[in-house]
C-alpha cells in the first residue's frame, strides 16, 4: 500500500541520504511498470486511488483484533496505491479529493468482496508502505516490520516513490524527525465490509 502523496509521514534529513538519488528516477519508474503489469495489480474501480493484487498467503499465520487469523494458502487481497493518480489528486494541495477517493474505493472493493463466492473471496486485505496513519484511520491495523535486509531495500525504494510522486519532491524526505520505516497493514474482510460496506451514496 505504497502511496506518496500524503504528508502523514515521519522523516528526517537521514531519509534523504539513504534514498534513491535522482538520476535512478526513469530506472526506478520502468521497475515500477514492469512490477505493476506483472503482479496483475487493477484499479479498485474507473479513477481509483486504490488498485488490488491478489495471492496466496505464505508466512506464518497472522492473528488480527477481530479473531481472524490468516492461515497460509488463505487468499488475501494486496493494496496499492495508484501513485500518479494521487499525485493529482493532491496537485491542489488538498489532501480531501484523495482521500474521499480512497474511503470510495474501500466501499467499492467492500462490495466486490461481497459478490465473490466462497474459496474466490479474499479472507483479509493487506498493504505496506509508508502512511500507517492513513491506514490506522480507515480501519486496517497496522504493524512494524522485521528489520531485515529485504525491508531495508523496500525503504530505500519507498523513499524514492515519495520524492518522484509527491507534489513536493525530494523536500518531503527533510521535513519532520526520527526514522523513516514503512509498516505493514491489515483489515480481514469481515472488518472491512463492517466498516465500508454500507456507506449510503457510495458507487461502485
């Protein structure tokens, strides 16, 4: 669930050192095609700010807060975010069009999961990046990831699809203080129809 355009992230003037430097952005942006084609990843619905990969799950059982645990195997459903899609979104510097265009496609893949029959429909929904308190305010649970090599690498490229997408660049990786980790996300299906399957007005 990696997104860029929201400021609800915590950074420092040491993100900037351990990101990708500028002349990496068209190699990082044809890794980002080729990735996004290959993992099958389509937009929630026509103009999403959200897009959804589905897999099977392959760690260890994952308990949540509403009792249920995602077993391996279990089909779960990947967020991502449309990172251009956000990036105009915010152009206005707003961030309000975004994110009523994110609880919309939360309502819209609610409802989705909804129609799908038993052994096709996704048991929780799953995401990573670097907005948990974007995520924390729409439900999902969010959880700090293992500190191993394979997530340093997906900092250093989650930094990079901060200063190519957000409507502020670079300057977004010097504001705030601390580390700047992303964290892992989680919603079982059943807390997200709960939450965003019944919002009047809402289309698909």
């Amino acid at each position: 669930m990696t997104g860029v355009g929201l400021p609800l992230v915590v950074a420092s003037r040491r993100a900037l050192a351990f990101a990708p430097p500028r002349i990496l952005d068209p190699v990082l942006a044809l890794i980002e095609q080729i990735d996004r084609r290959r993992r099958g990843i389509r937009p929630i619905r026509p103009g999403a700010v959200l897009g959804l990969e589905l897999r099977c799950h392959r760690r260890a059982p994952i308990p949540l807060r509403d009792g249920t645990v995602i077993s391996r195997r279990d089909l779960v459903g990947l967020i991502h975010f449309d990172n251009a899609r956000l990036r105009d979104l915010t152009s206005s510097g707003s961030l309000l069009p975004a994110w009523r265009q994110g609880r919309g496609d939360l309502a819209a893949l609610a409802r989705w999961a909804a129609r799908q029959p038993p052994g096709h429909r996704p048991v929780a929904f799953f995401g990573e990046g670097l907005h948990g308190a974007v995520a924390a305010r729409v439900g999902f649970e969010v959880r700090p990831r293992p500190r191993t090599w394979y997530t340093r690498l997906q900092d250093w490229y989650f930094r990079g699809l901060l200063a190519r997408w957000s409507r502020l660049g670079r300057a977004r990786l010097t504001v705030g203080r601390g580390e700047f980790h992303a964290a892992e996300y989680w919603l079982s299906a059943a807390r997200l129809a709960e939450l965003h399957g019944r919002r009047p007005g809402a289309r698909s």
